[in-house]
C-alpha cells in the first residue's frame, strides 16, 4: 500500500470523528460576536438552533443611534436571529454588521445569508390569540418569537430579504443616511409582503407599511443537512475504493 493512501486513510478517519462530533452536537470551539446594527423601529437579537432561540443578546427601540453588542462562547452551529416590528409610518428598515471574532468572518446586511419570515402573515395557523394586524412599535415576546421560528422551519417559509440599489451605508440614503459605526458596504434590508402599491416618499419595502409583521431575520450558521451529507457519502466513498485497493 502507498503512503499516498496510508495518508487518505488518516484524512478519511479525522473527517469520519469530525462529523460525528457535529451529529453528536459537540462544537469544536465556541465562537465570540460583536455585532454593529441599527432598526428604524425596534428590535431583538437572539441567538438559538433552527426551531428556537436561547440567549437575547440586546435590543433597541431608537432608530437613530447605532448600537453595539456582544455574545461570547456561542455554539459554532448557532443560527443568529434579529426579531423586527415598526411603526408602519414614513419608513422601516435594518441595517447592520455582524462579527464573528472568532473565525475572523464579517456578515453584512445585504449578504445573500439573510432570510426573513412574516409572522403577521401565518399568524392564525402560528397562534390565533395573536393581535391582528400586529401593532405599530409591539416587539414579540422571546416565545412569540420562538413560536414563528418553530413554524417556518418546520413548513419552509424563510424568505429572501428585499433590498434596493442606492440603499447602500455609503450612499447615504433617505430618511437615514450613513450609519456611523456600521460598514459602508452594508445594505438596508426589509421584507417586501407585495401589499405596497408604491408611489410614497421612499422605495419598496423602505416606505412606511406593514409588511406582515412582526419579522424575524435570521442567518443559519450550522452546516446544511445536504452538505453534511454529501461529505458522509463521500467519506464513504473513499473507504469502499481504499478496500478495493
């Protein structure tokens, strides 16, 4: 046998332990967040698994400044979560950078990671008991919260944030203009419900509506399911042609 394949049996048994810890829930190390960010109007952040959250990192209701958090020692296959609600008048928006210190890794508002659901849209099936339309300026509780993350999994309803061109940080746009403390090549995020005709102060999602709040925005940071798959079969794969050899 050649060291060239002793060395791809090695490879193939590190890669068999690594997955097996990930199955078995362990992390590797724990990962460190520092996150910059402002909502026009309120918001939360959560971090949790793909069905609920457990650890609120901060929130904030004043559109105006730009806040900072932390969290430490989070699970590498953590999802982070940013629950939003607004005053459904003159504009709505969320814009921010979120830093995984650990790994050295910056996500952007504007990146293709984001998703978003609207719960005020499933809110019969979610929990009937909820106000509907949801109010102007209520933030969900931690519960509600984890109650429409529950649902969108388990029914596959995580959406693609809306941006517009020129919503950019640097481009200083209306009503907010440039965040200080925050990327310039972060971009305003919302959800777009398609119930806006248009033709306000400000673009779609931007102008003030409700876009079937509340929202939750979230960015999965576990690995996908498939992929994990995909790296089982071919470790698999690999052992069968190490056998034949």
């Amino acid at each position: 046998m050649s060291i060239r394949t002793q060395g791809q049996r090695r490879a193939a048994r590190l890669a068999t332990l690594a997955a097996a810890a990930w199955l078995a829930g362990a992390p590797a190390f724990a990962d460190d967040w520092v996150m910059h960010m402002t909502v026009d109007n309120v918001y939360d952040v959560y971090f949790g698994n793909s069905m609920a959250t457990d650890f609120h990192a901060g929130g904030d209701s004043n559109w105006q400044t730009t806040e900072t958090w932390y969290a430490y020692g989070r699970d590498p296959a953590d999802y982070l979560y940013v629950a939003t609600a607004s005053d459904h008048v003159v504009a709505q928006g969320f814009l921010g950078d979120f830093v995984n210190t650990t790994l050295g890794a910056t996500i952007q508002t504007g990146s293709t990671v984001w998703q978003v659901f609207p719960a005020g849209k499933y809110w019969p099936q979610i929990d009937p008991g909820w106000p509907n339309p949801w109010p102007a300026w209520q933030m969900p509780t931690q519960a509600q919260v984890d109650a429409a993350i529950a649902f969108a999994t388990t029914n596959n309803l995580w959406a693609a944030p809306t941006q517009v061109p020129g919503y950019d940080n640097s481009s200083n746009p209306a009503p907010w203009g440039n965040r200080p403390g925050i990327s310039p090549t972060a971009s305003w995020i919302w959800y777009d419900s398609g119930n806006d005709p248009g033709g306000g102060t400000y673009p779609v999602p931007f102008n003030g509506f409700n876009h079937d709040e509340f929202l939750v925005f979230r960015v999965p940071n576990a690995p996908e399911p498939s992929a994990l798959a995909a790296t089982l079969i071919g470790l698999a794969t690999l052992r069968r042609r190490e056998r034949a050899a």
